[in-house]
C-alpha cells in the first residue's frame, strides 16, 4: 500500500516511512510541479498515476475522491496513525531492511563495515552500535540505527494503540 499525504502530516509521513511504507509527503512536490500550494488536480492525478491512496485532512478534497483517499480528523501523529490502522488494516513494524529514509522515502541499505561511515557518527554511537542503514539517494544519505528513538516509538505504539487510549 502507496500513499500520498497532504501537506499538513509531515510528521505522519516520517513515521510511515520507517513503517516501510511507500509515502510521498505533497510538499516535496512543491519544487517538481513549481507551484505552492499544490493544487487538488494535481495531487489528485498524481496519486491515480502512482496508485497512491490520498491521507487528506481536507474533507471537500476526500469527498471528491472518496474510494482512494482516507480522511483523518484530530491532531497527534499516534491519533492518525490509529485512524489509519482501524481503516486500513495497517501493520506499523519496523524493519529497518524494510523501511525507507523518513527524509526523502528512498530505500536503505545496510552498511557492511560501520568504519565506512565512522566520520559522520558522534562517537558514542559508534562504539554502541553495530548495525547501520543509510538511505540510497546520493543527494540524502542519511543514516539510520536502532537508537533510542526507534525504542520510544515501539513503546508508544504499543500504549498507544494497543491499550486503545486517545494519544
Ligand atoms: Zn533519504
């Protein structure tokens, strides 16, 4: 499942890409089609061409086209994220083979020999870690590991949606 997410969920968008899911955030189309704010039609077209479900909190726009997008209400990123696992039947793992680069949606790949990348890490996460991704996209690049933060949203996940409580 593809999706393309309006400009209000950026922090959703982050988050469903470490999900391994296929998201393309509608402000990083804002340089490609050189116009701000990016009209319906567009998103609308773009989504149909790249078989993308719309994530819209604009209920105007999710009427216009209501089989191919989701309507969300509310705020916090874990209150969507909720929203869009009792519509969709989503799975919300993270897999870092799996996931892409919260940055740019790109694919990762494992670094082999952490020493490659030695040079762009603080030195504590380093000498703690083992295991690193770094997104594909040569303009990106960005590195990935199993910190902390990647703890924080399992646990959060798990409180959040499991337990059934609001945010
Ligand atoms: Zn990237």
């Amino acid at each position: 499942m593809k999706f393309l997410t309006d400009s209000m969920f950026g922090k959703l968008t982050r988050f469903l890409r470490i999900f391994s899911y296929d998201t393309v955030y509608a402000n990083d189309l804002i340089d490609v089609y050189e116009l701000d704010p990016i009209p319906d039609d567009i998103l609308r077209e773009f989504a149909e061409k790249t078989n993308r479900i719309v994530i819209t909190r604009d209920y105007p726009f999710h009427n216009k086209i209501p089989d191919k997008s989701i309507y969300l209400e509310g705020e916090g990123v874990y209150n969507f994220l909720k929203q869009l696992k009792e519509k969709l039947d989503l799975e919300y793992n993270i897999d870092m083979q799996h996931a892409r680069c919260s940055l740019c949606n790109s694919e990762l790949k494992k670094i082999e020999n952490k020493n490659e990348i030695k040079d762009e890490l603080n030195e504590s996460t380093y000498l703690y870690y083992d295991t690193f991704y770094q997104c594909v996209n040569p303009e990106c690049q960005k590195i990935f590991w199993n910190g902390p933060h990647i703890e924080e949203i399992k646990r959060r996940l798990k409180s959040k949606l499991i337990s059934g409580s609001d945010i």
